[in-house]
C-alpha cells in the first residue's frame, strides 16, 4: 500500500495515461506523470507486472497485488487541511446538454480518498471538522463539467478562436511544441501533407472555475488532459420542434467564484472590483440536424446579473426580514465600480447596459440608498469615455410598476429589451440567409453588435440587478431573453418576423426553462425558491401560489438567519479563500471573513490605478469589440495549439456523440428524454396548427402549466437540494473497496478510468407505464386516423418489392469470400439519389452542365441585354423551314 495508480483513458478505451500519486508521504503531495500514452495492451502489461511485483511469496497469508480502489469520471483535484491531502473523484454524473456533439455533464457524486498510508498519517484533532465543512459544499448540487467544450467560455468566445488563422497561431504552434513535455504527443501522425489537423485549446476563464486552487497543486505536474475544470449554477436543455425539425435552446449560467457567498454575507463588491451573486447567463440556440461547428448553424446571447459595485452591506444581527442597507467605506472616485465595469469592457465590450430595478420613491430610505451612489459612480466613470463606448444606465423601479394597475410591467419591459437587444446585437456563426437580404425586417436593419463575414458578434452587455439580483432581476433577464431568442430564430430562417408571443409553445418551453435558471439561482444564494416569477408579474397566477410565496419567503427567512453562516465558511475553505494553517486561528474562530475577501486590508497594493484613465491598457483601442477575442501577442500567449491526426478519436464528433462502442438503450438516450415542445407543450388535439409559434390558451397544453406546476416545482426542489436522491438517467462509476487479488484480467478498468459507462438494467413494468404516457395515438397527433391493417393489392406491391430487392443484392457466397477490397468497392457503389452530388440544408454543390448548354445560357443572358449575336448557317436553315412549312 505504497502507492495509488490512477489510469485515465479516453471515451473509446483505445488510449491511457497512467498517474503514480506516492502514499508514504504525510504531508506532501508526490505525483509522477510519465508523460507516456498508452494503448490497452500496454497498460493492461503494465499493471499486469504492477501486480504480480506486488505480492508476496505465492501461498504465504496476506499476499495481495493491486486492488481496485474506486472506478471514477474524473479528478476534480486535491485539497490538504491539516493532515495530508485528500483526492476528490466524480464517481456519478448525468448529461445535461449536448452542443455540437460535445456533452455537457452534471456532477451527481463524488468521492473523497485519504492519500497518506495510514502507518505515516499523523492525525490532528480538527481536521474531522474541516473535512466535515469542506463537504457541506454539496458537489452534486449544480455543478457542471464537459471533456472537450469550455465551460468557462461563451459560445461566441470559443467560436472564434476555432475560426482564427492558422498562420497567426503559427509561431505558437512551434513553441507549444517545443515547451511541451510530452514527447509521445505528435506520435503515429504520418508526414504526409493533408493527414494533420490542428487543434485550439484556450486556457479557462478562471473567474468561473470553482476548483481551480484544487487543482493548483497538480497544474505544472500533470498533463493537461487530467485537468478537468468545473463551473457552478444552471444548466437545461429542451428541444424545440419545428414541424420535426430540431432546435435546440440551452441555458447555462455560470456563476463566479470570485466573493462568492450567501444572501445577506456577501453583498456589493471587494477591492478587486468582483461583486456578489455575479452570475452570467447564456442561452444558445443551434439547429440539431447538423452538430457540427463548422457546418451547423449556432447562435448565443450573454447577459449578467450582479450585486450593485459599490461597498454596501447590510446587518442582519437585528433579525429583521429588511435589515438596513449601509455603505460602508466612501468612494468618491468610483474606484471598485471602476474596476468591475474594467473586467466588463475585457470580456464583453461595449456598450455596457445597466439595468437598475431598485425601487426610487420609498417612504423611508432603504433601497434608493444604493441607485444615488450607482447614478453617481457611472456618471464620474463615463466623463472619462469616449461618448460612442459610455455606459448606459436604465433605472427603472418595477415594484412600483408592478402595483399600479394601469400599467402592464411586461410589456414595459419588452420595450426595454427590444432596445437593449437592439444595442449589444447577438452571435451567430452563420451570414445572414438570404431571404433576410431580400426581404428585410425593419427591426433587423436596426440591429446592433458587429457584422463580419462569418456572421454576427455580439458587443456589449446587459447588466441587470435589484437588491438581491433574484426575482425581479429573473423576470427581467427572461424577457430579454424572449426578445433576443426572437432575433435568434429569425437569424436561423425559422421565423418570418423576429417577434414571440406569450401563449405559445416556444415561449413556454423557454419560460420553464428560465424558472428552473432562477429558481436554482436563488436556493445557491438566497436560500430558497423564486417567490416571485414571471406568472406573478404577468398577474395570471393562480391563487394558490401566494400560499407558496409566504412559504418561500419564510424558508429564506429561516436559511439566512439560521444556516448561511455555515455555508459561507464551506465556500471559503473550497474555494481556497481560507487556508488551514497550523498555529494559526481556525475557520470557525474568525469573527467575520471581510479580510479573506478584501485583500487591500492585509496589505497595500504597490500601483495605485489612474483615477481618470481608469480601464486597463489596449482595452479602449479595439472597442466596440471585447479585448480577451481581439487577435493580439497578449490573447495569443492563453492559445494552446496541438497536432491531431484527422481520423483521431479525441476530434471525432460522430463517435463522441453516438458512442458506437458502448451499450445504449432509449429510455436512457439523452436526446430522447430531454424537454420536447411537442410533448410536453403542445396540446392533444392539434390537427389544426402543429406550430410552436401558435398562440394556445392558457389550458390548451401538453402538461397544464398550471395544474402539474406544484408537482414540477417538488421535483425541481428534490433536483436542486443536498438531500435529494439522483435521477435514474445518471451515470455511476462501480466502486468497490475489497481488496481484489484476481490477477490482471480487468485491471486497466479498475483504475480510474475517466470514461467508463456501465450497462443498466431497468425493470419493464415501469417502462410499459412510461410508454403508455409518452406514446399518443396518431389521431391524437396528427388528426388522422391510420386504417389498422393494409390493404391486399398494397401487401402485394410490397412483396414484389422486397423480392426485387433481395433479388438484385443476392451474390455467390463463394466469390464472396474472395472478394478483395478493391471488388468490394466495385459492388458496393453508393449514389445520391438526388442530382447534386453533394448538399444538405445549407449548401449545394450545382450539377454539372455540358459546354453547349453554358453557351446557349450566356447567348440568352447576352441576348436579354440587347446584344444580339449575328444568325449562323444553322438558325437560317432553320429558319427558312420553318417559313416554308407555315406559310407556303
């Protein structure tokens, strides 16, 4: 028991990379990598000989070689308290979402291993206590990893670094070459020219990464295949039909890592200029029919939520349900506000769009407190600006709009987004179609962003907050979101105008999304459910819901009173904010954790930023674009650029999605299960109108979105909550920890294998109940009637068929088998059916036509502009036969 091994391999277990973690150390963590990359037959010899070195003399007691320890998906790092450290494994996982073949994955539980022996553990009395807190931050509670897409990233970031030219990144291919460590990496590519393919990796924006100080330890030892990064807060996915055709629509929010925190313990901003309850939100739409990057159709919006920038708190040791709002140090240059609007023009451009929902008429000051000294900032800020790039403030107090009965807040807010849509623009990857040229909107002419010739980018940003950035600002953030999912089908070709209405099938579908997004929010944060959703503002609400609002409200009430504190000192010490340190006071001794959080307070910072050029250097030059997609020596430097071979199986999309080497059932399918507007939005009786862009009533739908409401809320609350058991279609790694002495037949896979699936056996019955929901009857669907059984003539012109086919594919089994590869090509000589001989839905290659029929084109297009070509000996004849057969 002197060592772990841990085998990582790839999805198809065709190659492995080994790890040697070193168990005699106490405190110190000994990790070799071997930078060798192995076949199956290869780490099978190896661990064979691990084992059989392991053992003792054959038939002496206690003789054991290598046994399995935990079979795992993946590292999420290692973590020391007092003692040595600990390796913390995702043994349980469930896909989310699919973009572009690439899978999106849930952490549904993980495991924590003791690395030391425990003949060198030197034990301490509180480090049960830490372990304890470390694993009250619930890790299969909302948090997300994918093997080969950047989480970290938005969708038009990632996009265009795939899109950048080789020729730029090609000094950097020369020196990641060199630098690297792995000299297998460019192993079995052939010289050839045409056989390598080069691909981008980019290293993760760290603000959204929340286990990058666990992996901090390992970053420079390990090669980077080992380092997986995972983000915190929402991610769903629902497939939008449109007559058959499949959209899509994914929500993923990211939440920052950066004074992360509960409700009332974090609020404004540190001195870094990272603000509370920072949550970016994205929501992409790609039509499913083609996954690829390259040849799909992909488009994306990006908006942010996030405490007001400024240095405000509030005390709650008064126990009232609005404590006061204080701001505690004074800041008349804008200096914290500076910094997070800096970050904002790096990553998004310009222009940013503050939207302030804060109420501003109050019979005592609460709220207003915090709009007076935003006003202010934002308008010192923007003095120094060039005017095209100022930040845009939108205050606008929707509780007051909310109570008046004349005013409607939604389609108040409408118009707010539509303006806000029409200033930042949105991604897509694709030019406009042509149809939008030849007949455009006139809302699409207004279009804001940046049009290139690979499509649009989205500049800028909106900003949306209220005191707690929960319910107000989800309603908000939906509705701007409605407006640029609107702009997104039309991009797509879908849609004839780029407009939604309520009631529809679309609207719906993205509706339970975004409350699903806030609710998850809002129980990381605030520690309950939404109290108020878009069915409040909208005021259709039945009258049940206030009872679950007064619930809401006290469940919040009761988290931030009673269990925030202890949640607070979990993210502290998982996030490596708070480091255990012996001699020093420990976590629970700390009276407040304001001087983990603002750096500034334990030592001064050498450089004093400008008070008037307040943004970062070369930010301003490149605006309106963001400065981390500009191509430039410092962005370039983030690039890491490796050499695959074209048939590798770390780039094959087909095989990453459709996983022809393992065992697949439908009920577990993940395409299959997920949300379908058709299913679970559109009503039964719709011989009418299938269109998801129909407006219904209110009870005309799939699921009642008012009945089953309560019952979709438990299961979105038992999805979301520590204690919930996870759903059937996940993922579990076998673990097993009795010491295995069976020699080497299955060892590679008793390692930790980062890919390995087990086959899960479901009982029928509860299939056959699941079918019978699911399966309507085609009347019920379609509006007809099928008749039961064909008729005679027709079973006959199908027998006559089948012969005909078996007929002309039945070959001589005996030359069969001598056939060579070349013969076989010879026999099986696929065609298109159509006349172009290569097209899908976006591109076609025109048939080829002969020389006589292009001359005959270009004499007519000639003749069409008024240049007549002079008769020849032919057209005369021919004309001379035709006068004398008319008229003669």
């Amino acid at each position: 028991k002197q060592r772990y091994f841990l085998v990582g391999s790839n999805p198809a277990e065709t190659k492995y990379r080994v790890l040697k973690i070193d168990r005699t150390e106490p405190k110190d963590l000994v990790i070799i990598d071997d930078k060798h990359v192995y076949t199956q037959q290869e780490v099978r010899e190896l661990l064979g000989r691990l084992d059989l070195g392991n053992r003792t003399k054959i038939g002496q007691k206690g003789s054991s070689g290598l046994s399995r320890a935990v079979s795992a998906f993946g590292v999420v790092g290692f973590v020391r308290f007092l003692e040595g450290y600990y390796i913390v494994l995702i043994t349980k996982r469930r896909k989310m979402a699919d973009i572009g073949g690439h899978a999106i994955y849930k952490i549904e539980d993980t495991n924590m291993i003791y690395i030391p022996n425990d003949s060198v553990r030197v034990t301490h009395p509180d480090e049960a206590r830490y372990l304890r807190i470390f694993q009250n931050v619930d890790l299969s509670s909302n948090f997300y990893f994918s093997y080969s897409y950047d989480l970290s990233h938005s969708l038009q970031y990632n996009l265009t670094v795939l899109r950048m030219p080789l020729e730029i990144l090609k000094p950097e291919t020369i020196q990641a070459r060199q630098d690297s460590f792995d000299i297998f990496e460019d192993e079995g590519l052939s010289t050839q020219g045409g056989s390598g393919v080069f691909g981008i990796c980019s290293k993760p924006y760290e603000k959204y990464v929340w286990n990058a100080k666990l992996l901090e330890v390992v970053k420079n030892t390990v090669h980077r295949d080992w380092l997986l990064y995972i983000i915190h807060g929402f991610c769903g996915q629902s497939k939008l039909l449109i007559y058959g055709r499949p959209i899509y629509v994914t929500l993923i929010a990211r939440r920052s890592s950066k004074f992360a925190g509960t409700r009332f313990l974090k609020r404004g901003a540190n001195c870094e200029g990272d603000v509370a309850n920072e949550v970016e939100t994205e929501q992409i739409l790609y039509d499913a029919s083609v996954m690829s990057f390259s040849a799909g159709s992909y488009s994306s919006y990006v908006q942010v939520r996030g405490s007001v920038p400024l240095y405000w708190s509030q005390d709650i040791s008064t126990m009232m349900p609005k404590p006061p709002i204080t701001l505690d140090q004074a800041d008349p240059f804008a200096h914290v506000a500076a910094l997070h609007f800096d970050q904002m023009l790096q990553r998004f451009g310009s222009p940013i769009i503050i939207l302030n929902l804060v109420k501003e008429r109050e019979k005592r000051k609460h709220e207003r407190i915090l709009s007076e000294e935003l006003v202010a900032a934002v308008t010192y800020l923007n003095q120094f600006l060039p005017p095209e790039h100022a930040i845009i403030y939108i205050p606008w107090d929707m509780a007051k709009y909310t109570k008046s009965k004349l005013c409607n807040v939604l389609d108040r807010l409408n118009v707010i987004a539509e303006s806000v849509v029409k200033k930042t623009g949105f991604f897509v990857n694709r030019p406009d179609s042509y149809c939008s040229i030849l007949r455009p909107d006139e809302k699409w002419n207004e279009l804001g962003g940046c049009v290139v010739s690979t499509g649009r980018l989205q500049t800028g940003v909106l900003r949306t907050n209220c005191v707690d950035c929960l319910d107000r600002t989800n309603t908000a953030q939906f509705m701007v979101g409605k407006c640029a999912l609107a702009y997104q089908l039309y991009s797509l070709g879908l849609i004839d105008k780029p407009n939604l209405q309520f009631d529809t099938d679309a609207v719906r579908l993205f509706e339970e999304l975004y409350e699903d997004h806030g609710d998850t929010l809002s129980l990381q944060y605030g520690g309950s459910q939404l109290v108020h959703r878009v069915k409040t503002y909208r005021k259709i609400a039945p009258w049940t819901q206030h009872s679950k609002d007064i619930m809401q409200t006290l469940s919040r009430y009761y988290s931030n009173a009673f269990s925030d504190a202890d949640r607070q000192d979990s993210i502290n010490l998982f996030l490596g904010v708070f480091k255990p340190t012996e001699g020093k006071p420990h976590l629970w001794e700390l009276p407040t954790d304001f001087y983990l959080h603002h750096k500034n307070t334990l030592s001064l910072s050498q450089t004093r930023r400008s008070y008037t050029f307040w943004w970062t250097t070369g930010v301003l030059k490149h605006l309106p674009l963001p400065f981390d997609e500009v191509t430039c020596a410092e962005n370039r430097r983030k690039l890491i650029v490796k050499r695959f071979h074209k048939y590798e199986e770390e780039i094959d999309i087909h095989n990453e999605f459709f996983r022809p080497y393992e065992l697949s059932s439908f009920d577990e399918t993940f395409c299959l299960a997920m949300t379908n507007s058709t299913r679970d939005f559109m009503p039964k009786n719709v011989g009418i109108d299938p269109s998801p862009f129909t407006v219904r009533k209110p009870d005309e739908t799939g699921k009642s979105m008012l009945g089953n409401k309560s019952n979709r809320e438990e299961t979105v609350l038992q999805r979301k909550t520590a204690a919930s058991a996870p759903p059937p279609p996940s993922e579990e790694a076998v673990s097993s920890s009795s010491e295995d002495d069976s020699g080497t037949d299955k060892e590679e896979e008793g390692a930790v294998s980062q890919r390995s699936t087990p086959v899960k056996v479901t009982d029928t019955g509860d299939n056959a109940k699941i079918t019978e929901n699911v399966v309507q009857s085609t009347k019920d669907v379609y509006g007809v009637n099928l008749s039961d059984v064909p008729s005679e003539d027709d079973l006959t012109i199908y027998t006559r068929f089948v012969q005909l086919g078996q007929s002309q594919h039945k070959q001589d089994k005996s030359t069969q088998q001598f056939c060579s590869k070349h013969q076989l090509d010879r026999v099986i000589n696929l065609v298109p059916i159509s006349s172009f001989s290569q097209d899908n839905i976006y591109e076609v290659q025109p048939p080829r036509v002969d020389r006589k029929s292009i001359e005959i084109f270009h004499a007519h297009m000639q003749a069409g502009r008024g240049n007549m070509q002079p008769p020849g000996k032919d057209d005369f004849l021919m004309y001379r036969e035709y006068i004398r057969n008319r008229y003669m």
